[in-house]
C-alpha cells in the first residue's frame, strides 16, 4: 500500500475533516443562503429562458412548415438557421455561467471551504458562536 504524500482536494484524507461538519447547519448560514440563492437566480431563469426557446423551435418546426422552409439564402432556409442557433445559445449560455460562477459564485464557495475546513483542515463554526479556537 502506497501512500499518497500530498493528499488533494477530493481525496479520502479532506474527506475525513468534513466528517465532523453539520451540513444542516452549514445550509442555515447567511453566506450559504446567498449562494444558494444566487446561483438559482441565473440558472432558473436561464433554464427557462432556453426552454422556451427550444419549444419554440419545435413548435415552429412541427407546425409552421411554410415559415421555416422560407429560404435565406442558397439551400440556408429559416428552420436551419433557428436549429445551429439552438448550438450557439447553448454555448452563449455556458460560458456566460462560467463567467457569472467566477465572479458570483466561486468566490463565496471558497469562503465556505475555507471557514468549515479551518486553518489545519479542522472544521470550525466559531464564526457563528463567537467562541474562540
């Protein structure tokens, strides 16, 4: 049995400090909360925002056959556009996630690693009590 000197972030060693945390607790927390709740700020919407859009398209495609089939340019007719635009919201939206989660998201998160994981990895919720370690 080897041993792994440098443990990293995911591994059985990290995993064993969070044992002790109250995750119950941990979700009652202001900082928590907020992060919760922006994250379903972007992504409820987002998600609904591109459903609607993708119903659309299917719709459009199933039922208005003349509107789509209109011809753009050459072969390039409205139905193909509507359909590689499907492609490019999806991507539009993924990075604009990545980039809200940098600036929004991530920054929280690391604050809740790092006051439940605590200067030598120990859990602590002295924050909340006021006590000292």
């Amino acid at each position: 049995m080897a041993s792994n000197p440098t443990p990293d972030a995911g591994s059985a060693g990290s995993a064993a400090s969070l044992g002790a945390v109250d995750f119950q607790e941990v979700q009652q927390r202001p900082r928590f909360r907020e992060l919760r709740r922006r994250h379903r700020s972007f992504v409820f919407p987002m998600a609904a925002a591109f459903l609607l859009w993708y119903f659309l398209y299917v719709l459009l495609a199933d039922y208005a056959h003349g509107f789509m089939s209109t011809r753009i340019a050459g072969n390039i007719n409205i139905g193909l556009v509507f359909g590689l635009l499907q492609f490019v919201t999806t991507f539009v939206i993924t990075m604009w996630y990545v980039s809200y989660a940098n600036k929004k998201l991530d920054p929280v998160a690391a604050e809740l690693r790092a006051e439940l994981e605590g200067p030598a990895g120990t859990t602590s919720t002295t924050a909340e009590t006021g006590g000292a370690k």
